[in-house]
C-alpha cells in the first residue's frame, strides 16, 4: 500500500527546525536488513544498487555535485538518501558542496556506513547559505528513527514538500516485485526534469547498471515529459534504490523501466495536479508530426505556452493560439493540414474552425482534467506533454520569497 | 514632431464597425504626392520603395501572405498599407487569403494603383473569418481621409491599437532626413517580433535592396531583443516605406539603419511598457558571455523565465532564479564566474551571494525600470533583451476571449 516501504527499505522525517519548529523538513530513506539474530529488530544498513538521474541545469546545486560524485565512486552502491526541504544549497559555492559532504558524513556516521554511500538532495530557496548546523544537529534523531513501519515513507515524502500542498507518493506492483516511491513538485517543472526530487525504492533484483538504465528510461518518458512553467531546477533529481529482497530471480531491464515508469508517471500527474495556482491537469497531445521527436517539441511549445495557460485557466478553447504555437516551434508545419480538438471534440480542421458541438467542448473545458489534440497531418509522430493551466496563484506564490 | 508624417506620405483611420461603432480600426499610411497644378492640393497616390519583415511563424496568417506576394511582385514598390485591428485573419485559410487579397483590390481601386502595390496588416482574434463586409464598406471613406496634416499617424496608430492602451509612435530626425513610425502591440511578443505590428516611413532616397537591408538590420537590433511572453505571432509585421523626398542625396544603408533601428527602439520599448499587466519594463543584460550569440540565448532565457518575472512584479530581487536560469540557457556557463547585479549594486559574485546595500536595491526594483546585469565571466560577448514583470493582469488579459 502506499506508505509502506518496500522489502529492505526503511524511512523516517524529523523536524530540523530549518522550515520552522515541528515542520517536518528533513527525510532519511535507506537500505535495511534485520541484524542476524537480533531479536530486538535493529536494523544494520548497507549499500545496495543505486542509480540517479540529476538536472541539465549548469548551475548544479551542491547536492547534486556531491550526490553524482557518490554515485560514481561507489560505482552505484548507496545505503541511504537524505533530503532536506526549506533550502536547495544552491549557488553557495564552496562552502555548499561541504555543507553537502558533512551533510552525508554526518548520516553516514550515524547508519554505520562510509559517506561515499550517502546520497543527498536539497530544495528550497536558492542563494541563502544552509543552516548547516541545524541539520547535523538533527541526523542523529532521524537516522534512530528509521523505520520500516506503514506511513514512513508518508512522513519521508511529507518532508520534502515546499509549496506542494500534498504529499506525492507511489506504489506499484510488478510481477515477483514492487516499487515504492515519494516526490515533490509544484512549480519550475519543465522538460528534462524540474524542481522535483524522488526516490524510488524496489525490492527487485538488479545490478547498478540495469537499474540505471531502467530509470533513465523511466524518467525520460514520465518526467521529461511534464511541464509546469517552462523553468529547470538546478536541484531536481531522481534516484532509485534496489534491495534485491524479492525473489532470487533477476529482473530484466524493460520490466523494471515499465515499473518504475508507471512509477514515475503517477508522480508526474500528482505534481501537475498540484502545480502553484493551477486549476487544471493539461494533456497536450501531438499526432501526425513528421517524427515523435519534432511532435515533443510541438507539444512542448503548446504546453509551455503562457498565451495558451491563460486560456485554459479562463476554459477558453482558443485554438487559435494552439495553431499558432505549433507554427512557430520550428517543425515540420502545414496550416492547411492541422486539426484541433478539446477532449475529442474537433474544433479545428484543415486550419480552419469548424462546426462543433459547443456544449460539450464547454463542459470538457470545465473538468479538472482538460485533453488537447493536435494533428499535424503530416507523418506518424506522436508524443504528449502533461501540463497545467496558468492563475493567478501561481504569481502569487513566486513574487516574493519572503 | 511624433504624429506628423514626413514628406510623400499621408495617413487615415476610420471605424468600420469590427471593434463597435466609433471605434478608430481601420488604417492606411500611403506615398503621395501633390498633383500638379492642381490648387486644391488633391493627392496622387504611387508606388515607392519598400520593404517587409514578417513572422517566422509557419502559422503566418493571410495578411502575411498576401503581403509578402505583393512586395516579390512589385519588386519593393507599394503604394499604400492598409491595416486593421480586432481580427487577425490568421488560421482563416482559402477565404482568409480571398479576403486579404479583396481589402487590397479595394483600396487600390480607391487609390488608383495596382492591388498589389497595395500591403495588409490585421491584428486581433485568430481563427474567425473577417467580416469583410464592413472592411470593404469603410475603405472608401478610408482613402477620401487621407491626409498630410498633423494628427494623421496619431489616428492611425490608435486605429491599430488591439490590448494596447496607449498608442505608439515616433520620429526620429537624421541627418537630411526623417523617420515617422507608428506600431501596436502589448502581448504574444517574443524574439523573432511579436504580435506586434509597425509602419516606418521616411523621406530618404534609398533603392528597395537598400531599404531592404536597412530595414532588417534594424528589426534585428531592436524588435528581437524585445520579449514580453515568448510567444511568437501569426501576424508580426514591419513595413518601411521611402519616399525619396527629402533630398537629392541617396542615403547609405547604414545610417538609414541607425535611423530606422533608433525608432524600433523606441517602439519596442513603448511596447513593453505597455505589456498587458505588468508594472515594469526590465532590461536583461549578459555580459562576459563566449559569444554575443550565447549571451542573447542567456539574456532571452533570464527575460522570459516566469519565475523571474513573477520575482520582478514582486520587487523581489532573487537573483538565485536569474543564476539558475543563466545555467539552463544551454550556453557555456561557470557558476564560480557568476556575478549578478541589479541597477548597478552586484547582489552575487562567483556565483555566490555578497553584501549589498539592500536598500539601494530595493529603491531600484521599486522603479518602473529595472536593470539586471548577468556577467558571466567567460568572454567577450554581450547582448541586452527588452522585457517586462509577469502580473495577475496578464492572466486576467488573456484567460477569455469574450
């Protein structure tokens, strides 16, 4: 059930005081095995395969400099991921990336393991030197209450949140294994991730190399494929985490992707839902473009469009803006070819408006959940972004940081 | 003086009844001469070099098309341009094409030249064909108003006024001769010029390539620097027209260009001013870039990040998003070379936060124009983008149609 760690994985959320006194802010989620002969239940925690998928930003954060460089000395074997919201550690040079290694020594010290297998993610406001002496301060309680309890990963996937107004989580299972996963997201979600961290866990068994590929797949057809606002974190990162405890059989490469996309998905379409002052889930959808790449950018351009989140925040089915974006992505574009449509409703067609059932367009328009179709007519490319509408909360929430 | 045509044109505006009764819509700016011999100043109509820049969107609409056929065929000579506001006859197909060409065949009918000396601009909703009944009704009285006197391009360019609230000209003096321009737009501007529409005239003696050339230089300096949303229009348009009036002397390409380039300028900036809610015109200013190429992606990415924007209508100076930003432009970037100022008071070096007098940077953002310089430390290369704050009133614009 959601909540519930998957076999080997334990989690916990402690309040270091960074996000306020007792706002869970600070997250531990790691790889655990019962003490042999421990009647007592303690838990020893040790490296098991590991895989990340981190921004495109230059502009790194320390916690991304510091996780990537973990990743590769273990050679992807990591026992436990720490995050901390209220803060991203982001543009803090030096002193961030040691923030960000005491950070991990501090955790590591804690489970028993070298800090070369400590991960370590960060959100939050950029710029503003970590309170790094409130989150080694609070380690020690996080790490004691490690637990493989229900509602662990709820407490894990509750600390993370920034903006988000609820806590994202997931979990599917897959044949002989399961994937138990938590996010967070509301805003600067854009193509090639967002700021948005997850940590997906399964119990299937996988070594390093094929779980990195699983998830590199799985994130390019979930997370790279929604769009909030257009902006790329310099702090989001994915990571999954394989305990190998679900059976002696290897678990190949497309099952453990589809798991860990379906995984991811889910997670995609609960931060979309959430996105700041959006009102509506946008599905934008190309078909017909000359390839599946040049229909992504088309998408992508519909999705992003602040013309176009105007109107879908206002339930205006102005397809005239849509044409117009898909003109001017820079591919392959024929006017007289296109058609349009709102929840299947054609409202466009060969570039041009036509009859349409009004009403029915009206009343999709209204939903929570708004369908865009766009048909290029020109080949068999197709791709989908998940996207959102455009309010006014979402100023709100970004004019001031204070 | 601003509103005054220069020597060898006149200008006219009119209702027709699209945007309701009474309402300036219809436009017309056209070359002139006086007849001679005749005492009662009668104006003779004729064709005189020109030249066109028109959107890159592959979505251009009928007036775009049209326009572009009547310059190829008249080699750059046209006699008048006829524009209009409340319908952009864009996504109208076929008919959209027959009706551009029709507004054409009548003002050149009035006028007494050829259609295709005659250029169209629409500006408005897209998608609903053009009530090309009144178009036609109103271009008579439309021509029998044109006229030299001061005043004509003021009416003209609040004929062309759609979102606008303020309307937009200049006059530019050079040496020997004189720039008048009218312009409109408010939203959808983005690089690669906007819903934007522009008419430059001037009394120098230039052949069409010449103009040609002097024309792009221009556009290439001012309205593509300009970016208030990223969208890029259907029915950008800007037209010069010489006159040759002003003196025996042929004026070079490129003082025709800092001439014409100075009142894009001013345009663009008049424009942004005028974007649909925002409270702040912005410029964004990369410096130390590898290239200029790279430094206008990098100034593009910072003015038309929302969450940058959203920090502007704010009066927020976070300059952590401007970092993050800078390293997602996709250019060379070396977050410990950073350094951020905002009017002049660096708020981030090597990539990391500074002491600052917050107070100057508060009185700086509280302004209505704002100044944040991006050095990046690596180069030579430079480039500056005109750009505006994201406010609760763009949403509100554009969220209806009706």
């Amino acid at each position: 059930m959601t909540g519930t760690t998957v076999a080997g994985f334990a989690a916990s959320a402690v309040s270091s005081g960074v996000c306020g006194d007792g706002v869970l802010d600070l997250a531990l989620v790691a790889s655990v095995r019962n003490q042999p002969g421990d009647r007592r239940g303690r838990l020893v925690v040790s490296g098991v395969p590991c895989a990340g998928v981190f921004t495109s930003n230059r502009a790194a954060a320390a916690p991304v400099q510091v996780s990537r460089a973990h990743l590769a000395a273990t050679r992807g074997r990591i026992a436990a991921v720490v995050l901390n919201s209220g803060n991203a550690n982001a543009a803090t040079g030096r002193k961030g990336r040691e923030d960000a290694e005491r950070t991990c020594e501090q955790v590591a010290r804690c489970l028993g393991v070298a800090p070369e297998e400590v991960l370590v993610c960060s959100t939050g406001i950029i710029g503003i030197p970590l309170d790094i002496g409130r989150i080694l301060g609070a380690v020690p309680a996080l790490s004691a209450a490690l637990t493989q309890e229900p509602g662990a990963l709820d407490d894990a996937a509750t600390a993370i949140m920034t903006t988000d107004t609820v806590a994202k989580k997931v979990r599917i299972e897959a044949d002989g294994f399961a994937v138990a996963g938590i996010g967070k997201g509301a805003a600067m979600l854009a193509p090639n991730m967002a700021t948005m961290l997850a940590v997906l866990t399964t119990d299937a068994l996988v070594e390093p190399p094929q779980l990195s590929a699983a998830l590199a797949d799985a994130v390019g057809r979930s997370f790279n494929h929604l769009s909030i606002d257009g902006c790329t974190s310099t702090n989001d990162t994915v990571i999954a985490m394989a305990s190998g405890m679900a059976s002696g059989r290897a678990v190949g490469v497309g099952e453990l992707a589809d798991a860990f996309g379906a995984a991811c998905a889910s997670l995609a379409r609960q931060m979309a839902f959430d996105a700041e002052g959006a009102t509506k889930l946008v599905d934008v959808k190309v078909i017909g473009a000359l390839s599946s790449s040049e229909a992504l950018v088309a998408a992508r351009r519909v999705a992003d469009s602040l013309l176009v989140k105007c109107s879908l925040n206002g339930e205006d089915p102005y397809w005239g803006r849509v044409v117009s974006e898909l003109g001017s992505a820079g591919v392959a574009f024929d006017i007289d070819r296109v058609s349009v449509s709102y929840g299947g409703v054609v409202v466009c067609a060969g570039g041009v408006a036509v009859d349409h059932d009004r009403g029915a367009v009206r009343l999709h328009m209204s939903g929570r959940e708004v369908e865009i179709l766009c048909d290029l007519g020109l080949g068999d490319g197709d791709a989908a972004v998940v996207s959102c509408d455009l309010g006014h909360g979402y100023i709100d929430e970004n004019r001031g940081t204070s």
